[in-house]
C-alpha cells in the first residue's frame, strides 16, 4: 500500500510539474520561452549525466538510491522531460510566427488551458437573468446590483464604442459575489473587487451592496473595458501579449475616472517596461508605488496629445511589430522621453487650480474663470472647469453663461440649476429642484426626503409672489447674486 501511495504521489508530482512548465514556457514570448526552455535542458543534462553514472555503478548515494532501477527511473523520467520542454519551446516559437489572420489568436487558443486554474465560480443556486446579451448570475438578494447594471451598462458600452467602435454581438456573462472574501477566494493573488476572464469572456464582481454604489460602478467599467479590449484583440486576431500589461490596465483606469479628478500624486514612476507584462505590473505594486496609477495618467496624457483613436492605433499596429517600436512611431515619442514628461501636463494643471483658488478669494473672478478655461484647454476630461466656471459666472451675474455651462455638464449642480431656474421660470426651477431631492434619495437611502426649497416652490405653484416671499424668509437662497437679480425682476 505504501509503495503504491509513493507511485501515486510521484505520478501527481510529474504531472502537475509538466504542467507549470507548459504554462511558464507558453506564455513568454519566443525569446523569453526558448531562455527559460534551454535553462531547464541544462539542469536535466545534468540529471541524465547523474542518472548514467547511478546505472554504471549501481547506486547514487547523494540521492539515496541503492538500486539500479532508481537510476533508470531517473534517466527515463529526464529524457521525457527534455523531449518535453524541447518541444514546447519549437510550439512556443511556431504559435508565435504562425499567428496570423486566417489563424485566429493560436496561441491564445492553445493558452486558454491557463484558465482551468481559475474557477469559474458557477455556483448552484445563482439566480439567472439575461438582458442585451448578457448573462447575469447572482445569489438571492443582491438583486439592486442587476439594476445598477442594467442602466449603467448602455453608458460603458457607448463611451467604448467610440474608441473600439460599435460592439453588436455581445457575448458577456456577469457573475456577482456577496462579498470580497467569496470573490478572493477564487484566486491566488493580491485582494480585488473584480477580475475579468477571457477564456470565457465573463467579468466577476463584489455586490453593490458590499462595495458602495460608486465602487461597484468603477470596477464595472474597469472590467468591461477589459472584456472590450479583449474583444478589440480577437476582432483583429491580435495576441494580447503583444501589449504591455500597463497599457491595457491604462486603458481600464482611463475609462473608470473619464468623468472624475485623480487627485493623486505619484510618489515615483518606474520604467514602463518594468511593468509591462503581468507578473512584473502585479509584483511591483506596494506601499510606496501602484502601477494601476502610472498606468492611468500615461494613457491619459496618450490622449489627451493624440486623441482616443491613438489607443486602436496602438494595438493595432503592434500585432506584427514590438509595441514600443509602434510608440515611436506612432507618437513620435521614444518610451523613455514619453516617461521623462507624461506627467508635465498634470503638473501644470495643479498650478493652474492653485492660482485660480488664490485670485478667487481676492474676488478677481474674471482672472479666476480665464484660469479655468486654461485648464479647459489643456484638458478636456478635467472636470474641475465645469465644477467651478459656472460659480465663477454667478459671482460675475452673467446668469445665462452659467446656466448654459451647467447644461453641457455630464453631472451639473442640479440645487444650482434650480435657483438660476427662478429667473426665468417657477416650474423650470421646481423640474431641476426635484432631480436634486431624488438624487439625494438615492445617494442617501432616505426615500422620504424633500427639500424646503422644492417643498416652497411645489406647495404653492399658482402663487409666485407667495414661492418668493418663502424663499427670501426662510434664506432659502444660497446665491446672493441670484437673490438680488431676482428682487430687481420683482420690483
């Protein structure tokens, strides 16, 4: 019995040894593979050499064997493995050379073995629903985080559509988790809120409930642009591996913040080809440094200096050439001037927001306003200009401007809305009044909210010389500028 178990666990030994090696040695690129193929090949030269002298002499005592069947064993497990490894190191190099159009992503079709490892989570007793193509599973009760889902989706989808084009055939499943734990625990690596598999094209999340709802939001859009990324790559049988890993990552990040400041600064920046396959960009992220924030403000800055078709350029372009050779190209930018000066910009900005707070408190809103528009200019996704400019008008009475600036916001002031409205019109203003209590309904949890300014307004509609007195009794009127417009209309 204990010779057999001894067999047995032999048996498993070599069979899970062949397979670490398959995945090593096929997810390095030819270079890379054929290095670590030919390191391995000495080591098991040296094994055989060890094995012929073992049959020689009968036994090898180093390895305690005492017998010559020891040494046999050795010798014939050796040569299968340098058989083996020799000929992963041929396939690697032929999946590399062969993948071309009419053999869509081979290598990556060969690769999907890697994916066994990583469960994939279909639980009995997830509750199932499909909408536009996607497959939703979920356990019982985390039914708010479908609903998000639902009506976030069409959004992702559209902003991504305008760097990859329009996606039509959706092939998506998501699979929800109650909490960190249960998600974590279907990986071996650092904690995360959401991963994305593309073997079968099926994004993983922490429940809504469990996150918040602006976390469960981020990391929706970071994965769905990783499945739209990868759906992008098979579309033009690109290999994934010919992309950076800090760019893709970039890309996610890019489409997460597109409507919100980073206000972080990085500490240091690593050479971008330190981080630019999966294992290097995992390893260097620690305390001191995350590789997720480099990553975000290089694509940005790509951009923002490029416009958003330079991201299908890059990938594109990179399937039959090395990426950095194709950014040189393409930006007219070697790597090391682009990591030397991607952040400039920012820098610049965060002087242009320190001035404009300064002469803002000396009352010099027009200088304040030109400032913003600066930033405007340099960067159309920094959502600081529609935050401020249209306060900045208010304090400058130019009520239309403002009004006109908030409307082209993608999250304007409603509360702000709603008293400009009181201008030109009660029922405009009670419509913007009212999309403020319901979104503070919906941020806050307390569904029987009302606010005492809509409350002023909508209880006495047909009165508007009674709405107005309310408003100036109660100070219900937060800009001064707007209170004193409107007593001039009054009279």
């Amino acid at each position: 019995m204990k010779v057999f178990l001894r067999i047995l666990m032999s048996l498993s030994f070599l069979v899970s040894l062949a397979i670490v090696l398959y995945v090593i040695i096929l997810s390095q690129n030819s270079i890379k593979g054929a290095a670590f193929g030919l390191l391995i090949n000495v080591l098991l030269f040296i094994l055989i050499g060890i094995s012929i002298y073992g049959i020689s002499k009968g036994n090898i005592v180093i390895l305690k064997f005492r017998r010559r069947l020891g040494s046999v064993v050795l010798f014939t497990v050796s040569i299968f493995f340098l058989i083996y490894v020799s000929a992963l190191g041929v396939l690697n190099i032929f999946l590399e050379k062969n993948s071309k159009e009419e053999v869509p992503s081979l290598k990556e079709s060969v690769l999907a073995v890697e994916n066994v490892f990583i469960p994939i989570a279909y639980k009995e007793g997830l509750l199932t629903k499909e909408f536009g193509g996607i497959t939703y599973r979920f356990p019982e009760g985390e039914e708010t985080s479908i609903h998000t889902l639902k009506s976030l989706y069409p959004i992702a989808k559209e902003e991504l559509d305008k760097i990859y084009g329009e996606d039509s055939s959706v092939d998506l499943t998501i699979i929800m988790y109650k909490n960190t734990n249960e998600l974590n625990s279907q990986l071996n690596m650092e904690q995360v809120s959401g991963f994305y598999v593309p073997s079968n094209q099926s994004i993983h999340l922490v429940s809504e409930k469990q996150m918040g709802l602006n976390a469960f939001q981020d990391s929706f859009i970071h994965e769905y642009t990783h499945y739209r990324t990868d759906q992008y790559f098979k579309k033009y049988h690109i290999s994934s591996r010919s992309i950076p890993q800090w760019f893709n990552e970039g890309i996610s990040e890019f489409e997460m913040n597109l409507h919100t400041n980073v206000d972080i600064d990085l500490k240091k920046v690593i050479n971008f080809t330190d981080i630019d396959t999966n294992d290097n960009f995992h390893k260097a992220r620690h305390d001191d440094f995350d590789p997720y924030h480099q990553s975000y403000f290089a694509v940005k800055e790509l951009v923002l200096e490029h416009g958003m078709n330079v991201i299908p350029k890059l990938i594109t372009a990179s399937k039959d050439s090395n990426f950095y050779s194709v950014f040189q190209k393409i930006t007219g930018t070697k790597i090391e001037e682009f990591q030397s000066k991607f952040l400039n910009r920012r820098e610049k900005i965060k002087k242009l927001v320190k001035q404009a707070d300064e002469v803002e408190k000396k009352k010099q809103y027009k200088n304040a306003e030109n400032l913003y528009l600066e930033i405007a200019r340099l960067d159309p996704y920094d959502i600081s200009p529609d935050q401020n400019l249209p306060y900045l008008y208010i304090k400058q009475m130019e009520f239309e401007k403002a009004m006109n600036k908030l409307k082209e916001s993608d999250y304007p002031d409603l509360e702000m809305m709603s008293e400009i409205s009181l201008l030109t019109s009660l029922e405009e203003s009670l419509k913007y009044a009212e999309m403020a209590e319901e979104e503070i309904r919906k941020n806050s949890g307390n569904v029987h909210y009302k606010s005492k300014f809509a409350e002023a307004i909508r209880k006495n509609l047909s009165e508007p010389a009674v709405v107005y007195k309310k408003l100036f009794a109660e100070d219900l009127i937060i800009y001064k500028e707007i209170e004193t417009e409107l007593f001039k209309k009054l009279r």
